[in-house]
C-alpha cells in the first residue's frame, strides 16, 4: 500500500501556467533564499567583527598586546579570511542555485511523477544521482537517465519521500527543478556531466 499515498499526493499539482504561481513553491523558495542571504549575512559580520575588534579594543586601550600576540592574532585573522572565502564561494554558488531554480519555476508548470529514486552505486561530488520514474506507478518504470539532484542550501541531503511520489518542472533530458508534492525541498536538477 505503499503507492497509494503517493498517487493520492500526485493528484493535488497545481493547475497553474508555471510552478511558480504555487504558493507552496514560492514560499519553499523564499526561504531558502532567505537562509542563504541570512547565512551569508551572518558569517560577514562575524568576519568583520572578529577582524576589526582586537585593533580597536588595542586602540583604546582596553587591552595592550605584545609583538607575539599580534603575530598570532594577524595569522587567526588570515586564517578566518580564507574561511570567510570558502563560504562567500559556496553561499554565492548557493544563490546562483535559486536564481537557475526561480528560472526554471517561472517558466514550466508542475508535472507528478511517481518517484525519484537515488541511484544506489553511483556518487556524484555536487549532488544527489537520482532516476525520475516517468511512468505512471502500476506501469512499467519507464527511468530517466542519472541526473544530479541538489539543494540550494543543503546541496547532497536527499529526502526520502520522494521516493514515493514527487514534482517535477522543466525538461526531463534537462535542467528542471524536483520538489516533494506541495513544492517544498526544491533541488535543481540537471545531466549528470
């Protein structure tokens, strides 16, 4: 019994022009865009605020500091710049993510499909190697080929309901988005290279 929940989820996709007018899927995607912006937001005030207090706190006189400790300070600060780097890189590539995926929502409407399955021996470095059954469920499974599935904030996290029945927009031989039904958990999708 464990299709029927999945085709009784299926038949609730949207009737509207785009995927986008769903206000589950819009919401699901102002939110990950806000964590991004909230994340990125964050780390850059952590940065700012642990590379300028110690010089500050210096200047006034709050604390006095040695030669030694301002080698060690200057090279914690170095080191929390390259940190701050990596995750400027991947918060940037995060929203370049939602944008491709707010893309693809505003242009294709939302299609059911039975399920999206992780392929089992395969390992894909930027996401999620995933089969979509195009097929209906009592039917023969008619399987994409492997394609990357990743999320825009937690890029190799799969959520395992989509094994029993999930959305799907855009081109099935090429870029489209993958939600679970009612447009939450967007991941883009995209050949596998």
């Amino acid at each position: 019994m464990r299709g029927a929940p999945a085709e009784g989820r299926e038949s609730r996709v949207p009737l509207g022009k785009v995927s986008f007018d769903h206000p589950g899927t819009r919401n699901a995607w102002v939110k990950a865009r806000r964590r991004v912006i909230a994340r990125l937001t964050l780390w850059t005030i952590l940065w700012v605020t642990s590379s300028l207090a110690p010089s500050l706190l210096q200047e006034f006189d709050v604390i006095s500091m040695s030669d030694t400790v301002e080698g060690v300070l200057g090279l914690i600060v170095s080191l929390t710049f390259f940190a701050y780097l990596v995750i400027l890189y991947l918060d940037v590539s995060a929203l370049r993510s939602i944008k491709r995926i707010r893309r693809i929502l505003e242009a294709a409407p939302w299609r059911p499909i039975p399920a999206a399955r992780k392929h089992p021996l395969l390992k894909d470095a930027s996401g999620v190697p995933v089969q979509l059954q195009l097929g209906a469920a009592g039917e023969t499974d008619e399987l994409s080929g492997v394609m990357s599935a990743r999320g825009s904030v937690r890029r190799r996290r799969w959520p395992e309901a989509m094994e029993q029945g999930a959305w799907y927009a855009g081109d099935v031989e090429g870029h489209g988005v993958l939600a679970l039904p009612g447009g939450t958990q967007l991941m883009e999708v995209q050949p596998r290279p």
